[in-house]
C-alpha cells in the first residue's frame, strides 16, 4: 500500500506541474507576428544578411524572407523558438491547396508550409 501512495503522490505532482506550465504559457511559441518581425530574425540569425520583402504564413508558424541579394532565409516556428535556414536561388517550391511549400534542402529542417501564400 505504501508504494501504491508513493505512486499516486507522484502522479498527483505531475499533473499539477503540468497545469501550472500550461496555466504559465510555457512552451507555447506565439509563432511570427508580422513582417517585420520576420526581417529582424532573418538578419539575426543569418551572418550577413540584408532582408528585403517578407512573406508571412497566416498561422504565423513560417515565413520567407527575401534578401537584397537575391537569397531568401526560411523561417519556421520549431517548439517556442524560430529556427531559420539560408536559402539561395532557384527555390524548390510547390503550390499545394493549403498554401506554399518550400523545400529548405536540408533534411533536419525539412520543407516549410506557408500557409495562405500562393506564390513568392
């Protein structure tokens, strides 16, 4: 019986850590809030680039950035942080019903959906 109470003590602790995480936000990303935002990051975490127009996904979950240069870096929401990888032309796209695939090339990042964006 006295694992058993153990046990249940256990669980007990975890669902409220859990409630108090959730209650908190914590691990919630907010996604890409504007075009804006989309710029400052690509220039952020891409040494050297020069962000020109961006495309924003309407979940806010991804975003292509067009560079002065020609590039574009490719942001994705990956847990609470934005993840973004430097592309460079010819974009290997797909216009899908949903919106914009955008294959980065690497296969740990993956393509990227963004969503309601018809073409770039």
């Amino acid at each position: 019986m006295n694992q058993l109470a153990i046990f249940a003590g256990s669980l007990a602790s975890i669902l409220v850590m859990t409630l108090a995480a959730w209650l908190l936000g914590l691990g919630r990303g907010s996604g890409i809030a504007s075009a804006e935002e989309a710029r400052d990051t690509a220039e952020a975490m891409i040494s050297g680039f020069d962000a020109d127009e961006a495309l924003l996904g309407s979940d806010g979950k991804a975003a292509l950035v067009r560079g002065k240069a020609g590039d574009a870096a490719l942001l994705k929401l990956h847990g609470a942080r934005i993840a973004a990888r430097h592309l460079h032309a010819p974009l290997a796209s797909e216009a899908t019903p949903e919106g914009l695939r955008i294959d980065s090339g690497d296969k740990r990042f993956g393509s990227v959906l963004l969503r309601g964006v018809t073409a770039y």
